[in-house]
C-alpha cells in the first residue's frame, strides 16, 4: 500500500468520522467543484465499492460494515447490467 493513498484515506476518514462534519454539505462542495475532480472522485468510490463487493462475496464483513458490503454488491450488480464509463477528461 502506497503511502500517499494511505494517507489520504486516513484524512478523509478522520474528517467524516468528526461529529460536526456535514455529509450534506460535504456532498454539495463537491458538486461545485470542477467535473474532471467530480469524475476523480466517482472513480475512487467504484474502487471503494469494487473492494467492499468483493469483501461481501467472500463474506469479510460483520455487522459493522455489513450494510456497506451489501449496499455495494447491489451497486455493483446493478452497474454490471448498464456499465458507465468514468474517464479522466
């Protein structure tokens, strides 16, 4: 694992992971951001999601991110029957 990918994450984490942190708000700075950094940042969640649907295939969760793991195995299999390209325009 990379450092500079761990260390994102880590960020990320840390901030969401804070109380007063706003999803909502979070969600709606991104939407004003740039298209190209809106389409980077879909990317590094179907990667997210391609991690967690494998985990759920092989049954590497508990109750802890169960809902995760499911949520992204019903994304999945749902992208799978339309599959949506993402490129870095």
């Amino acid at each position: 694992m990379n450092g500079k990918e761990r260390k994102a994450a880590e960020n990320l984490l840390k901030a969401i992971s804070d109380p007063t942190f706003s999803l909502p708000v979070f969600a709606d700075s991104i939407r004003v951001m740039h298209p190209t950094h809106q389409q980077s940042l879909m990317r590094a969640y179907m990667a997210c999601i391609d991690i967690w649907y494998v985990m759920y295939q092989e049954g590497f969760y508990d109750a802890r991110n169960e809902g995760t793991c499911m949520a992204s195995a019903r994304m999945r299999e749902a992208l799978d029957q339309f599959p949506i390209a993402l490129p870095y325009i």
